[in-house]
C-alpha cells in the first residue's frame, strides 16, 4: 500500500430524455419518453463511473422523479461524497444513509458510478466486484403494453420469431377486470404454450377485485401475477398469495431487505421483483435477494425501464444471484428509439449477456448524450 487515498472529486448530474418506440400504457400512466438522470463520480486520480437513475412517468411509479433524483444528488448528496475515500463505495453508501432518508433512486444511481469507477481502476467487471458471475447471460421477458390485443400480439409473434424473447409481461388493472381477462386470454391462446404470459397490476386492484381477477388470470393460462394490490397492502398480499393458484409477485412493495425479511416471514409473496433502485442499491438489492433465498422465496430481475447504464448494472448483480428462478425483464435500452451507448447490450436467444469489460462495461455515446441532454434552463414537461 502506497497510502495514497483515491478522492471522489466531482459529480455530474444530467436529465436526458429519450422517444420510446411506442406508447407504454401502465396501469397508472402512459409513457411516450423517458427521461435519465445520469450520474458521473469524477475522482482525483483521473477515473470515473458513471450511474442511472430513471423512473416511470416522473412522479407516477413512486416518490421520486429523475430533476427530483438530480436535485438531491446535487444539493444534498455532493457536498457529502466530495472528498471521501473513492475505493470504499460501502462507506460512502453509509455516510448517505447516516444523512440521507429514503431516495434510494438516487442513491442507487451513486452506488452504480461508485462501482463503475471502482471496476474500471481495478480492471474488474461489477460482476467480479459483486462476487463473481454464476451465468454469463440472463433471460429477459419483453413486456406488451401498447393498448392493443392485435397489436401485442403480432409485437409478440415477431419476438419469438426472432428469438429475442419467449415471455411475455402484460400491463394490465387500468381496464374492467373482464376486459383485461379477455385480453390475457387472447394473447395467450394465440401465443400457446410455448410463451410465458404473466401480468403486473401495478397496485391498482383492491383485494376484492384482486381475488377475483387472479383466479380469473389462473384460468386463462397467466403464469404470475405482479403487484396486485397497493404497496401498503401486505395483508392482502399475504392473503392473495395463501389462496392463489398461481404465484403472486412482490414489486413496489419491496423498497429494501428489511420490506423482504418482513414480507418473506408473512409469506406475503411466492415472488420478489428485484430493482436496484428500488431497493436503494446494487448490495441492498442482493440482500434482499438473499432474504428471499433463506425464505424459499423465488427471484425475478426487475427494472424500472432503464437506459443501458441502469440495465448493465442490474444486469451484473443478477448474474451472481445464486438462483433466478423468473429470469428477468432487463429489456429497458430496447423499449427506447436511441441507443445511448457507444455498443449496445446485446439481445439474442433469449437472453441478454453480461457485458465483460472493466466496470458496467459500457461507454456513454457522447454525441448521443449532447443531442438528448435536457437543456438546463429549459424546463420539459412530460
Ligand atoms: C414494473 O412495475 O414492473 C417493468 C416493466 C415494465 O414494462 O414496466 C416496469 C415497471
Ligand atoms: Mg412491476
């Protein structure tokens, strides 16, 4: 050891919003863009990484918007980071925690580029630095979500066709529960048994309409259900999952490994959506998924429709999960009009592979990011 200290120095924060490919309808909003907060931890010896927070319709997911994430990270996160020991990302994640409640989008965000600029000084993937690869890629579900019976599945026709994915997540809690039904069961007679069909609600049913609709969604063939009540509604969720035929699946609930001990030992979920972000961080969300392996609760990789940084990240932690039983749904860069990487995630059989050079293992397009990056005076509205 030479004694010199690594020093975090500087961080960059910027909103780039980029087109989806097509509406998005979700339960609780519909996305036609969506909008990074990107993160960049300069340190004194030169290095740097880079870290993603992104959310779904600004404030419609959850407590946190990508200028919210921007506005923390510049005004409260900064001034604490600056100056500490940039080779011990745990400690600076403490320091936050000590002084900063909740956000963990954005400390999710920090944590990633802490990671990224760690990896990439010691020449190590954030696989390696997480543990080590237990597979070299993941499965990915696409979700169908245009509003449209026909139109999702011809969209999901031609995935499979093109062996790019061979399950399917459907949107669904906006409509009568009858509709969305019909809809499932339409989607899957076409697809066969070939396809997983599974729904996410995102919240939106009562536990009532819940029960009915879940064993409604077990007869027309749906493999899981995601997220059927209200986050705050673990009664029902416990309830749901003792009666269900099918699993039920845990997402916005989980908010860390201390929302997965409690729920794992209410039995409150068959399933655990695992999000970086959501859970506050790359390690927080390995606990969580280690808390559900004690349980004998089984694990999928969730996202929040990130870019390729958020998605590279979650990527990496889920290729040391032990088990990943769902597979996951790591398909945000392909929901997206613009690539903003200098060479893409890549998608085949299947499957995306974890990215093998130091870090995250991805760069950032620069002129991409100048054309996308929300001016700073200007404010974009939704
Ligand atoms: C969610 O709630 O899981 C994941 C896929 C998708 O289309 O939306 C998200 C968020
Ligand atoms: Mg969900």
């Amino acid at each position: 050891d030479d004694g010199v200290v690594i020093k975090i120095e500087k961080i960059d924060t910027y909103l780039v919003d980029l087109p989806t490919i097509r509406p998005h309808i979700l339960s609780m909003t519909t996305i036609s863009r969506q909008t990074l907060a990107v993160v960049e931890i300069h340190c004194d010896d030169g290095s740097m990484g880079i870290g993603e927070g992104t959310t779904i319709g600004g404030l419609a997911y959850g407590p946190e918007s990508p200028e919210g994430i921007k506005l923390a990270i510049d005004t409260y996160f900064a001034p604490l980071l600056i100056g500490c020991d940039a080779d011990r990302p745990a400690a600076a994640m403490a320091l936050l925690d000590r002084h900063i409640v909740g956000n963990h989008f954005a400390k999710n965000a920090i944590e990633t580029a802490l990671l990224d600029a760690l990896g990439r000084r010691l020449g190590l993937s954030l696989s390696m630095l997480l543990g080590g690869q237990v597979r070299d890629s993941v499965p990915v579900l696409w979700t169908l979500a245009s509003g449209d019976t026909g139109r999702d599945i011809d969209e999901a026709a031609e995935m499979v066709a093109r062996r790019r994915h061979n399950a399917f997540k459907l949107k669904i809690g906006k409509r009568p529960v009858a509709e969305d039904v019909a809809h499932v069961a339409a989607i899957k007679r076409a697809l066969g048994d070939a396809v997983s069909i599974r729904v996410d609600i995102n919240q939106a049913w009562d536990e009532p309409t819940a029960r009915e609709g879940i064993a409604r969604l077990a007869d027309a063939g749906a493999d899981l259900v995601e997220q059927p009540v209200p986050a705050w509604n673990r009664g029902a969720m416990r309830r749901l999952t003792a009666e269900a035929r099918i699993p039920i699946m845990a997402d916005e609930a989980l908010r860390g490994p201390a929302d997965g001990f409690d729920f794992a030992a209410q039995a409150a979920a068959h399933i655990f959506s695992i999000k970086p972000a959501q859970a506050g961080g790359l390690f927080a969300a390995g606990k969580l998924a280690a808390i559900a392996g004690a349980a004998g609760v089984a694990v999928y990789g969730g996202t929040m429709l990130e870019a390729g940084i958020g998605t590279a990240a979650a990527a990496h932690l889920c290729a040391t999960l032990p088990r990943l039983e769902w597979g996951t749904e790591l398909f945000g860069p392909l929901l997206l009009t613009e690539e903003i990487l200098t060479a893409p995630l890549a998608y085949h059989d299947f499957a995306l592979d974890i990215p093998d050079a130091p870090g995250l293992g991805i760069h950032l397009d620069p002129d991409k990011i100048a054309r996308f990056r929300r001016d700073r005076t200007r404010s974009a509205p939704l």
